[in-house]
C-alpha cells in the first residue's frame, strides 16, 4: 500500500490520477473530507501537524510519496514550516512501518542552501538519518508554474522577468515527475539513491516568453533583470530583506546556468522521452487558448 501526501498538489494530484489508472493499491492524505472526495480514490484525512493523523494514514502502508506545501515563512526561531512538516511524515513512517520514501525536493538541495534549498536539504538529511529507504527526485523548475501569475514575476507591462545571463532552466511537466515517482513506487526498481529530473531541453526565459505568446495567442514580453533590480523588486513586494536577496540569488543563479543541465532520467525510468514545453502547452488548451487559433 502506497501513502500520497501532497495528493492535491502540483505533483501529487498527476501521481494520484497515474496510480488510478494502473490500478495500484493506495491512500491518499488530505487536509480536508471534501478534497478526499473529489479525488475519487481512498483517502485519509490528516495534518502534517499532527503526528496521531499521519499514523493512522500509515495503517497498513510500506510506501510513502513524501510532498508538502511549498516555501513558507520562517518561523522566530528559523526554520521553514516544511522542514517540521516533513520530519513529522518521516518519524510516524518509521513507526508505522513503512519501508521505502520518495521524496519530491529540489534542485542543489542542501543543508544552509537558500529558502527551499535549505528546507529540503534538512528534511533529505532527517530522511538519511531515519533508516528508511529512499530516493530523492529533484525536479528543474515546474512548467506548471507557467500557469499561475503569482509563481513567475512580470512588470507592470505584462512582460516576463528573468535573469540577465544566458543561462536556462530545464523545466519538467509534473506529470512526468509525478511518472517517475509511480514507477519507484509501484515497480521493481529498487531505491537508487538522489534523482535529478528534467524536461528535455534546456529553456532561457526569452524562448519561454515566445512560447507564451503563441500559446496564449497575445505578445508577452521579455524583460532581463541583473540580480541587484530583482531583490530591489522583491523588496517592492513587501519580501523580507534576506528572501529578497535568497530569491534573487536563484535568479542570477538562473542567469548563470546553474540549472541547465538536462538528465534522461525521466525516459530511463518511465521508457519514454519528457514532455517538452510545446507539448506542455498542448496537453493544457485551457491555459493555452491560442493554440487553438
């Protein structure tokens, strides 16, 4: 029996649908009844916050995909609520049995990285320490994040905000994140250790501008921001000083080519090749409504 935490979010609800599919025998942990139900599948209500919830989540469970809530504010004494969360899943897995976890992280996750770097660094380190097997899958940056306003930055002209450098990123659809952690769930594959995924190319934002053009059928453009006029930004925003200066730190980072490597674990692990962001666009004509012109 797998356990999906997660289960409505940008991966999670793609792994929930995949494992429906084929069949597999799972739980999906939700924070509401409501949300439980429109999954359609079973479910578990329960807090990240509430380790009796989580073990009673746990009944009769072997396999866990471990997903929270993204970057959250510090808490006074430092620490990022996910770190807590994460370290409350993996203690009651423990106690419960489980045997194997795979955890969704990030990129260059790392103990002291900056703002989810450095979250996920800690909870991957608890997860080490825990005796349980795992793996770590860390994705590039979410095409899906494309599709919501408040997860990209824009000017007051409406165009893209981007880093200064040449570098790009290797965006990935969730869903074929979400292909791989179903594989490592459900198949033979044993724990292989940290994962990177990827799409299959590497995009600068300009080229990710020109797809939104045509896929939202109007012209967006593209404005290349140096790190310094990206943490001012932020600043504007109402951002503490320091996730201003972690935040665009990732952005030169960006600019650098930190994150353009492009891996094939996706096709070695699920036999077929990522999505690309073209078929990203096409995969969701709601979003997209200039494809269709």
């Amino acid at each position: 029996m797998i356990l999906v935490t997660g289960a409505t979010g940008s991966t999670g609800r793609h792994l929930v649908a995949q494992l429906k599919a084929q069949g597999a025998r799972f739980r999906a942990l939700v924070r509401d009844a409501a949300k439980g139900e429109a999954l359609g599948a079973d479910y578990a209500v329960g807090d990240f916050d509430d380790p009796a919830s989580l073990a009673a989540a746990m009944d009769g469970v072997d396999r866990m995909f471990l997903a929270s809530p993204g970057a959250q504010p510090e808490t006074e004494d430092g620490e990022q609520p996910m770190v807590r969360w994460e370290r409350n899943a993996i203690d009651a897995a423990k106690g419960a049995g489980v045997r194997y976890v795979v955890k969704l992280s990030v990129l260059n996750a790392r103990v002291g990285g900056r703002m989810s770097e450095g979250g996920h660094g800690e909870a991957e380190a608890h997860l080490k320490a825990s005796g349980l097997e795992w793996t770590m899958l860390r994705p590039g940056g979410f095409m899906q994040n494309f599709l919501s306003p408040a997860t990209v930055l824009w000017d007051e002209q409406g165009a893209l905000i981007g880093p200064d450098g040449p570098g790009r990123m290797a965006f990935v659809d969730c869903r074929d994140i979400a292909a791989c952690a179903a594989v490592l769930l459900t198949g033979a594959p044993e724990p292989v250790g940290t994962l990177q995924i990827t799409g299959p190319e590497a995009l600068s934002y300009a080229a990710i501008a020109a797809h939104l053009s045509r896929g939202w059928g109007r012209p967006v453009g593209f404005n290349p921001h140096a790190e310094e006029a990206v943490a001012a930004r932020l600043l504007g925003f109402g951002l503490a000083p320091q996730q201003a200066a972690e935040l665009a730190s990732l952005y030169g980072s960006m600019g650098r080519g930190d994150f353009q490597e492009v891996t094939g674990e996706v096709e070695r692990l699920t036999g077929r090749r990522p999505r690309a962001f073209t078929e990203f666009m096409a995969a969701n004509p709601e979003d997209f409504p200039g494809l269709e012109e």
